[in-house]
C-alpha cells in the first residue's frame, strides 16, 4: 500500500465497515468513499466484494477524472457518482451510498421523506428530498454519471445547500449521504434510515398527521447546529 494514501484508504475502509455494523446494507451492497481535497484523490470499496471479506488494502484509489491511480481491483459501479457530486460539492469528504430497507421504500415510492418530528428536525429543516425518476436515455447513456446528476439537479431546483441538507433518495433506487468526512457520511446514513422509519410508522398510524410546526423545528435544529448551539459538550 502506498503510505501517501494509508490514512486515506483506513478512513475509507473503516466507514465501509460501518455500514453492515449499523445494519445499513447486506452481503456487497452499499459502499463509501473518502477524498483527499489536496490531492485529488478518492479511496472507495471495490465492486462488489463482500464487507466480510474486504480489507484495508483493497481499497481503490480513483483521481477526480475517473481514473484508477491505485488498486488492482475495478472500484464501485457507484463511482461516476461520487466523483460528481465531490466535483460539484467542494467541501464534503465522505459519501456514503447504502440500500437500508426504509429509505430504500421511500425512494421507489417516489416520496420525500417530511419533516414530521423533533428527531428529524435535530438534523435538517427540509424534508430528505427525492430525485426526480430518470428517462430511458439517461438510464441506457451514462447511468452512473446521470444518477449523481439527478441530485444535482433536485438540490438546485429546490435550492437546498449540500452543507445543510446532507442525504437525498434517488427515486427508484436509493440513499446517498455525505458529510465532513467518511464517517460522518455513514453516520448521516444511519440517521436517515431511522428518520424513514418514523416517518412511515407515523404515516401509518396516522396518514393524515401534519409536518412539525416551524418554531419546535427551529428550535431543534438550531440548538444542535449554528453559533448559539447548546447541545452536547463544548470541545
């Protein structure tokens, strides 16, 4: 291994481990990927191998052209994506893409997930929004490519910051997360995958139960996030 890149390819590998420890995907699906913004370089889990199976050194480097620099493995099939949305995206450091059974449901059923409680509220102020569904051309053209372009396009047609609003679904498919760095991209997942099962228990007690008034999700989100935050320790 490369001891430029080791820490890189560590943190890479440690959040792909975290993805079957959370519950968050099965066998290979799911992966996520770690940049060095200096150096233009991204580690991601290698195309299919099973989390059980892989290691450290299995992971890919690919540079921001799509390029494998280092690995004798293919990288994700999710790659082109990844690499997009850290194109498009200058200061996230981690993407985390899993198949979680509740998010997963709500991106084939088309539906944003809303903003319905406090526990959602602790995290964004907007519902977890949904891609729009792809054409025939995008999907039989340059369908990884085409998926991180379908959130592009919804963060901008529903002008959502990527340092604000960190997951979306792709409709039919999947979540994605990102965050500061790998872990936290994982850690976003988890959250969203417990936000898409409240969410839907609470829609089946009651489908008519209204989104969170403005000001108790105000208050949530900005305890947690801002300049006069309070929750948690200071550092």
């Amino acid at each position: 291994m490369t001891d430029k890149y080791k820490s890189l390819k560590e943190a890479a590998y440690e959040a792909n481990m975290e993805i079957p420890r959370q519950k968050l995907a099965i066998y290979t699906f799911g992966n996520v990927s770690a940049i060095d913004r200096a150096a233009g370089i991204v580690a991601i889990k290698p195309s299919g191998v099973p989390y059980a199976e892989l290691k450290v050194s299995d992971m890919v480097l690919v540079d921001l052209d799509n390029q494998v620099v280092e690995g004798s493995a293919r990288p994700s099939s999710d790659t082109k994506t990844h690499i997009l949305l850290y194109r498009n995206f200058p200061t996230i450091g981690g993407i985390c893409h899993t198949h979680s059974t509740y998010a997963v449901a709500w991106a084939q059923a088309v539906r944003a997930i809303p903003n319905l409680g406090t526990t959602h509220a602790d995290h964004l102020t907007h519902a977890v929004p949904v891609t729009a569904v792809m054409t025939d051309a995008m999907i039989q053209g340059d369908y990884e490519h085409e998926t991180g372009q379908q959130i592009l396009d919804v963060f901008q047609q529903e002008n959502l910051s990527p340092e604000v609003v960190e997951m979306v679904l792709v409709a039919c498919h999947g979540p994605f997360t990102w965050g500061k760095d790998a872990a936290k991209a994982v850690y976003n997942a988890g959250v969203l995958e417990e936000i898409a099962k409240m969410a839907y228990l609470t829609l089946q007690i009651n489908p008519l139960a209204p989104p969170i008034k403005q000001t108790l999700m105000d208050k949530h989100f900005f305890r947690k996030h801002g300049k006069n935050a309070y929750y948690g320790q200071d550092c």
